[in-house]
C-alpha cells in the first residue's frame, strides 16, 4: 500500500542529499552557472556517495535504492542547482535501460563503473529534426560481422562531452522502421566519435549539452543492448521511468524558488509591515504551497508504482507534465514577488527561473505528455 511516510533508511538518504546540496552544492552555485562551469569534483563526491548508482543493484556495485529514496536525492540536487540534479537523472536513466535489457557483458564492462560513479553516461536519442518523434532516427548502425559500423549524428546530449560510454539508439533496419531501431553502448574515445562545440542556454548551464557526429564508428556486437530491433522500446521505457527524475528535478527547483520566496517575503517591509502581511503576496505563497504538495504525491505514486513492477506509463508523464508545469509558475511568481532583486543573480530565484523551463522541453515536451496520457486514458475507457 502506497505511504505518505517515509521509511527510517528513505528519510536518511534525504538527508544526506540535503546536507551535500546546502554544504558542496549550493556555495559555488551563481559561479558555475556564470561561467558555464561543469561541476567535476562535486559530480566525483556523489559518485563516492553512492548516488550515481542509486538505481543499480547491489550485485552490480549499485546503491540498490528504492525510486522514492531516487527521487529525493534528485529532488534535494535541484533545489540549490538543477544544473548538478540532471546529470543524476540522466545516469539514473542510463543505468535503468542497462540493468534492465544489457547482458552480463555489458553490466560486467559498462554498469559496475557508472554505478560506481567512475564513469558518466550519455543518452543519446535525440537528432537534428528528430526529437519528440523518435521513430524517424537517420543514425545507421551496418552489421559487419564481428562489429557494427555507426554513422549519423545526435544532438542535445546532456553530459555528452563528459561521458565515458554514450547510449545509442540507431537504425539497423530502415524498411522496420521504429521496429528496425536497435540500442547500442559506444565508447565515447572511440575513433570517428567527434564531440561538437557545447551549447550556450539559458538554463542549466552548468551541465554540458553537445551534438555528436559518428563517422564509421566501429561498435563490437557485445555491446549490443536488448536485441535487435527493440531499440525503440527500450528508449520508450526508458524515458517513461526517467521521466520521474525530470518530476523530481522540477519539483525541487519549485521547492528552491518557494523556500526563498517565504524568507523574502518576511524580510521585506512595505507600507510598514513584511509584505507576508499583505493579502496578495499570501495569496502567491499559498498558490505555491498548494501545487508543490500535488506535485510531490504525483511523483510518489509513480515511483511507489515503479517500485512494485506496475506500469507507469500514464502516472510518469503525469507527474512530468504537472511538476514542470508548477515550477514555471512557482518561479515565476518567486521572482515577482522578489520584484527588483528577483531580477538579478544575487537573489538565485532568476536561474531557478531560468532553469525551469528546460523540464518542459526535455524527455518528451509537455506537448507530447499530453498525448501520452490521453492515449493512456483512451485505451483504459476501451
């Protein structure tokens, strides 16, 4: 039965996360993010504390945790630094698929080193007009006998430049289609990998996002994930479950934006009093409470439901959609109520602003959750 009270051990991972964001996170924050900055030794100190394999079992050299636990230490990442939160959640997504659909080989070779944090992973679905619709991948992978020779490009690859093995989903039968897309794991040193120029964004910019070209990139067949052709299914997978940590990511920059809006708003005096006296910013701070207390039970059914095998499909996109949907607002109206000073860095609530946004647009928009979940609802009426 779902709880709404964390366990001993649930309640000790988030409290360690916390005390890392508060102490190692969030004191070189505003830096990072100034100077693009990708947070290397930090990202090292969770690989030390478990939390780069939090989903990998033990026998694998993971922390073997619950999602709930999961989602709290994504959670508590985002909300000092969302930049630092989505490199977890992308090697969360990474180990999922591995642990799920790679062989001993591949877990042996790939999984034990990236649930130890000694190496970063990639995943590398998305391509030059090719996002939302996975299903028109270009990337060829030819069968060559001993190896498959990749070609094509990807694009909006977090920690692309970073990582050490890279996720890719390519076509190895075009006449199938989405059926003809198989998954493969690609050394990111090897020869014809070309990493291009990081991207300059508005949000996350502590976390690098890079295109990368393969040309004739030779991938042995024991790298091979899942079988051939169950590509697409795998990736679909996947992102339903990564779609939580995107939840937890949202959530938490929401809950960063609300935790300093509440100290602002009983600091600053207008008209005589703190404006927490004024109806209308309590109005503002209410709106707030409100949607994170939704949000956080909509992430907690999903990742209890995940915990106990059950389809998530309808409850991940769900959560994804609203917790993004909330942190735009919450950061929003944080900045409002921050008036001037919410308008420079200095105050923090503008890069939550900033940061917000992106949980919209990656790992499936909010356009496309939509969808999802409307289909979801169709086919459960039918």
């Amino acid at each position: 039965m779902l709880s709404f009270q964390n366990s001993e051990t649930q309640q000790q991972i988030r409290d360690i996360a916390r005390s890392f964001a508060n102490e190692q996170i969030a004191p070189s924050s505003i830096e990072r993010d100034i100077k693009a900055e990708f947070p290397t030794e930090i990202i090292k100190q969770i690989g030390e504390l478990g939390f780069l394999g939090m989903n990998v079992p033990e026998k694998w050299d993971g922390s073997g945790l619950d999602n709930i636990s999961q989602c709290a230490v994504i959670e508590e990442f985002a909300r000092v630094d969302a930049s630092v939160s989505v490199i977890v959640s992308v090697q969360k997504l990474v180990n999922s698929v591995l642990v799920k659909s790679g062989s001993d080989i591949v877990k042996e070779k790939y999984l034990k080193p990236l649930a130890r944090g000694e190496m970063l992973g990639a995943y590398c679905l998305s391509e030059p007009g090719v996002g939302s619709d996975a299903r028109g991948i270009t990337t060829m992978a030819i069968d060559k006998g001993n190896y498959y020779l990749v070609n094509g490009s990807k694009n909006w690859i977090t920690t692309g430049s970073k990582a050490g093995v890279f996720l890719v989903f390519a076509q190895t039968n075009p006449e199938l289609k989405h059926k003809g897309i198989t998954a493969f794991l690609m050394d990111s040193n090897s020869e014809g990998v070309e990493i291009g120029l990081k991207e300059d964004k508005m949000g996350l910019r502590g976390s690098d996002t890079v295109s990368l070209s393969f040309a004739n990139v030779k991938v042995p067949k024991e790298n091979l994930v899942g079988k051939i052709g169950e590509g697409f299914y795998i990736a679909m997978k996947g992102l339903s479950g990564g779609r939580i940590g995107i939840a937890s990511q949202a959530l938490g920059i929401a809950k960063g934006a609300f935790e300093l809006s509440v100290k602002y708003a009983s600091e600053r005096e207008t008209m005589g009093v703190p404006i927490n006296r004024h109806q209308a910013i309590q109005i503002k701070l209410a709106q707030m409470s409100m949607k994170i207390s939704a949000a956080e039970l909509l992430i907690q059914k999903a990742a209890w439901m995940e915990d106990n095998g059950q389809d998530i499909t309808r409850q991940s996109s769900e959560a994804k959609l609203f917790a993004s949907t909330i942190a735009n607002d919450i950061t929003r109206e944080a900045v409002q109520i921050h008036g001037g000073y919410g308008y420079v860095r200095e105050y923090l609530v503008e890069r939550f602003m900033r940061d917000a946004k992106i949980t919209e647009i990656y790992e499936g928009t909010s356009e496309i959750q939509h969808i999802v979940i409307a289909r979801e609802v169709i086919k459960d009426a039918e």
